[in-house]
C-alpha cells in the first residue's frame, strides 16, 4: 500500500491567545480519494488548507505531504485553490499560463488552453476585465491543469452559479486519479456530497465524524447534508 | 447534468438501481459494450469509485461482464437476464402492492382499473 | 528560481517605469536647448523665459517624478505581490522565502541605480547641449586618461593598492546605502503588514511616514554626535599620528567601518523581514 499523501500530526493553531482554531488535529488523506471537509463557517476548514499550504505557521504539530515534511519543497505536489482570487494585477491569461509553466513543472499547458476553449474564455484578455465568475473557472482551471498529487480546494462552489457548480464538479471528476488525492471544503454539502468519496464533519476546530460518504447514506438512511443538520442542530 | 439522489440509500446503490433497469430494458442492449466507469461517473456528476461500487454489484448480479483490457460488456447470456427481469418485476410489484395497500387500495379497485384500461 | 522570480519583479516594475526613463531623457533635449538659448538665441526677455522655464522646469518635474515614481513603484509592487490576495498565490510557489525576498531586493536595487543613472545620462545630455561643457567632455576624458597614465606611471606600487583599496570600498558603500534604503523601505512596509490586523494599507503609510518625521526629528542630534565623536577621535588621532601613511590607514579603516555598520544593517533588517514572511504572515 502506498504511503498516505498527507498526514496532519496533532496541530494546533490559534489566532488570539487562548482561541484556538485547530487544537490537537489529526488528519490523514490516501491516493485516489476525493475528500470532503464539510462545517460552517469559521470551522478551521481554511486553517488547515493554508497551513498545509504553507500560508500560515502551526503553533505545533507536524504536516507530512507525500513523505516529506511541509516545506517550499512539498509545494511542488500540492495544487491549491484559495478562496480569493489571487492573480497578479494586470496580467493576462495568457500570460497566467506562462507563469505556472514557468513555476511548475506539472502544469499541462495543452489541457489548460482546452479548458478555457471549452469555456470561450478569451486568453489574451487581462483577467482584472473578467466577471467575478469567469475569474474563478480561470483560477480553477489553472490549480487543475497541475498533475498536482494533492488538490486542495477552498470553497469552490461558493460563490458561483449553478452551470459554473456543475461544471467544477464535472472538472474535479473528470480529474481524477488513484495517484493523487482532492481536499474540498465548503459548506454546500447537499451539492458536493456524490462527488465524494470521503467526508469529515468539522466544527469548531475538531472533526466530529468520517468515513465512506456513500456507506455512510446507508447507514443511517440519510444524505450527508441532512446527517449533517443533525449532528450540528443548533 | 447530474439527476438528483434521494437521500435516504446510497447513492451507488440507485445507480445500480437506475442501470440495472437499463440493462433489463434493453436500453443498453445485451452483448453491447458498456460505458467506461469514467464516463459514466462525468453523467452523473458522482465520484468514479461509487460508479466502480455499482458496476461491481450488477456484475455479481452476472448482468455485467468485465473483460480485460476490453472493457465491461452487457452479458449474452439470456437466461441471465430473464430470470433477473422475472425477479426485479416480482420486486417492483411487490413494492407497487405493498405501497397500494398502505393507502387503501384493494384488488376491486385494481380490477376495475385493469378492465377501464383495456376497454 | 531566483532567475524566474527577479524576470517577473523586474517586467512589473519596468512596465511602467520605462515611460518615465524615456521621458526624463526625452525631456533632457529641450532642457539643453533652453539651457543654450540663455545664451544666444532669445533677446526678447520674455519668449526666453516661458521657453526656459517650461523646458527646463518640465525637465526637473520629470527628474523629481521619477525619483519619487520608483520608490513608489518599487514599494508598491513588494507589498502587493507578498501581502495581498496575490501573496495567496507568491507564498504557496515551490521557492524559499529567502529566494523571493532576495530577488525583491534586488530588483528594488536594481531599479534605484538605473534610476540614477538615467539621471547621469540626461545631465550629461543637456551639458552636450552647452557649447563650453561639451567641449570640456573630450578635454575632460582627455585630462582623465593622461592622468590615470602619469599615475600608473609615477606612482609607487603600493600607493596603486592604496588607490584600488579606497576605489573599492567606495564602491561597496555606493552599493550598500541603496540596499540600505530599500531594505528599510521593505521592511516598514513588512511591519505595516503583518503586525497590522485590519487596514494594513493604512498601517504601512502610517509607518512610513511617522518613521519619516521620526528620522528627521533624529537626525539633527545623531549627525551632531557622530560629528563630535569623529572629531574627537580626529585629535586623538593627529595626536598619535607617527607617519603620513597613518592618515590613509584610519580613512581605510573609517571607511571599512561605516561598509561594516551598513552590511550588518541590511543582515539584521533582511532577516526581521525574512522572520516575519515565515511566521507573521497573514494573509486577507
């Protein structure tokens, strides 16, 4: 069995003295899973991603990726895709393109440049002249183009409309393989539930419940977005 | 683009549910070849492994096979597929019947309906 | 990576700053025309004074612009790129911090001596305009080269090192104070940043400007002291003075001194910035 892409040893990180956001978390992701990390607002879900990502320091615990302990290193196997839009002021897309190229040495060009035909986006037009929409399928297109081994995506959904929904969902499926590995947060639960293969409920810092996301339904003879509704009625 | 699961089963089960009367139906005719895990998995809007789960019931069921590197194929074997079609429609009624009689329908009520229909 | 991120510090910055290069040089022709026309041209008083005074002011306007422009530029670019939405993208590259600030670094230098040299070369452009400074360049690059060979010739060997000794320390000093600058700059901006929970904008300018009025505030006592303290040693030394040579001695030592004091300036702020892009970064 091949080693887990990404192992969370008892982290822990607070913003303000004495609250934590993440306290004594452990979290472990296989190859070939589509994992959904599903809670309100304000959960932790971002935290842990950034501090995967590197964008943030943990106050102790340990981030593994592939093996290697977190650095600019493991960088190189992750794909992320942060909830803001963070391209580079007056660029193209063109030029967005040739800048991942440069930086990544996984980025597949052809299969970016096919994505933004499929979607009729222009790429010599300056992102900043973009719809907020039209922003985001770019910033997803480029995270997937990556034959990242761990994709972690910040609320993809979100803020987006129901053809855009359906059209994330179909590149993160169409996406995948058994060699890498897909983190999704988001508090949609309802719409991202098929896509997964397994969930983790998480509130106020911990997670509250796992597993298989479609044995799970059986189980309790509920979808997760209504489990989920339960478990956290307030 | 993805129909819309009821909550309360597993959402491979349905899918198998929803092929199975595929198969049966002839939709997906006997001998042809079946969609790829993949392309199903893009049809629905669901995750490759549930689709996997799925084709791997309907291939115990014997309505399946999978022939390698080839791809999966809807079995030829019509014994197979009739005694499944005699089983699922023994199923289904016995759900349709059991349903009618939670609500108050008799077999009256069923006779008339049959003999309005043919008339 | 230390190539790919400085190409892209560098094109960002250059995109704009170009226009003011140009126009600085461009502006430089009719500055060394209105300069000549003093001269001969205009006997009418008053064609000579708007012409003069718009050319030659629209000059100094361009000079003083590009001046402020790459400083503002330089900054900018440093803040936007590491602590806005864009950092999202920045920090979660495969490169070492360490890389990424160095290539900000230098570009920020970079940009701050071709500043000054378009600087330079417009001068030099309106003083080949004035019939007497041009032809003092050829006399002047004729005088040059006849002394550099009188000295090559004449002077001693070890005098020659004395001389490449001071020429080498002055250029490290003249590279030092621009890193200096910019690594101050980037370091008030990093602390406006990352220290600052909300309006971190604000905050940087703010930090900007009271470390501006607290520097002038400063400076009057600091010079003073420095001055005392200089003379002081000044006596002492002449006091001990034993032959003409340790005069060249203490201007070495004084001068490696002040390189001393401005390298381990640029360490120390290097690494505070350095340490708060590894730990206090937070990000919108």
């Amino acid at each position: 069995m091949s080693e887990p892409i990404l192992v969370c040893d008892k982290l822990c990180k607070s913003y303000k003295k004495g609250v934590p956001v993440l306290n004594n978390f452990d979290f472990t992701v296989e190859p070939g899973r589509i994992i959904g990390l599903l809670g309100p607002n304000g959960c932790g879900k971002s935290t842990l991603l950034k501090l995967i990502a590197g964008l943030l320091v943990p106050d102790c615990g340990e981030i593994t990726v592939c093996g290697i302990k977190r650095s600019e290193e493991t960088n190189k196997y992750i794909s992320y895709l942060p909830e803001r839009p963070y391209f580079s002021t007056r660029m193209s897309v063109d030029e967005m393109i040739s800048f991942f190229k440069e930086f990544y040495a996984d980025f597949d060009e052809l299969i970016a440049r096919k994505m933004l035909f499929d979607l009729g986006i222009n790429p010599k037009s300056q992102v900043k002249t973009l719809s907020k929409g039209t922003k985001e399928k770019v910033q997803l297109i480029l995270v997937m183009s990556r034959r990242a081994k761990l994709y972690m995506l910040d609320e993809p959904i979100g803020g987006v409309d129901p053809a855009a929904r359906d059209y994330i969902l179909s590149t993160i499926i169409g996406n995948y393989n058994e060699e890498a590995s897909v983190i999704i947060t988001t508090h949609l639960i309802a719409d991202i539930e098929p896509v997964l293969n397994d969930f983790a409920f998480m509130y106020q810092g911990k997670i509250h419940m796992s597993g298989d996301a479609d044995e799970t339904r059986n189980t309790y003879g509920k979808s997760l977005d209504q489990l989920f509704r339960e478990v956290f009625r307030c | 683009m993805s129909w819309r699961f009821d909550p309360g089963s597993s959402v491979s089960g349905q899918i198998a549910y929803s092929l199975r009367i595929k198969i049966l139906t002839g939709e997906y005719p006997s001998g042809s070849q079946f969609p790829t895990v993949r392309s199903l998995a893009l049809e629905l809007g669901v995750n490759p492994n549930t689709v996997q789960k799925a084709l791997s019931v309907l291939e115990g069921e014997g309505l399946l096979e999978s022939r390698t590197t080839v791809g999966r194929f809807v079995t030829e074997d019509s014994d197979v597929l009739s005694s499944a079609l005699t089983a699922f429609k023994k199923s289904f009624l016995e759900s349709v019947f059991s349903k009618a009689d939670e609500i108050g329908i008799t077999k009256n009520d069923f006779e008339s309906f049959l003999s309005n229909k043919e008339g | 990576m230390l190539k790919k991120c400085f190409k892209y510090d560098f094109k960002s910055v250059f995109k704009i700053w170009w226009i003011a290069a140009v126009t600085v040089l461009g502006l430089s022709v009719p500055a060394g025309i209105a300069y000549e026309s003093l001269r001969e041209h205009f006997k009418d008083p008053a064609r000579r004074f708007i012409w003069e005074n718009s050319a030659v002011g629209a000059f100094w306007f361009s000079v003083m612009a590009i001046l402020i422009l790459t400083s503002v530029l330089v900054a900018v670019r440093f803040y936007i790129n590491f602590f806005s939405d864009e950092g999202y993208l920045t920090f979660t590259l495969p490169v070492k911090r360490s890389t990424l600030l160095f290539s900000k670094i230098l570009s920020g230098f970079v940009f701050y001596a071709l500043t000054a040299l378009v600087v330079v070369v417009s001068l030099a452009v309106i003083g080949l305009f004035v019939p007497a400074v041009g032809e003092s360049y050829s006399c002047l690059t004729a005088e040059v080269l006849c002394e550099f060979i009188l000295i090559f010739k004449e002077v001693p060997l070890k005098d020659i090192l004395w001389i490449i000794a001071y020429a080498l320390e002055l250029v490290l000093m003249a590279i030092l104070s621009p890193l200096v600058s910019t690594l101050f700059l980037y370091t008030l901006i990093t602390l406006g940043a990352t220290i600052a929970k909300r309006h971190k904008v604000a905050a940087t300018i703010g930090l900007m400007v009271g470390s501006n009025y607290l520097l002038s505030a400063l400076i009057i006592p600091v010079v003073l002291a420095i001055g005392l303290w200089v003379n002081a040693t000044l006596h002492l030394f002449s006091d001990k003075m034993l032959g003409e040579y340790d005069w060249m001695y203490f201007v070495l030592f004084a001068f490696l001194f002040v390189i001393a004091v401005l390298a381990t300036v640029c360490a120390f702020l290097g690494n505070v910035i350095q340490g708060c892009l590894e730990r206090k970064l937070n990000l919108p």
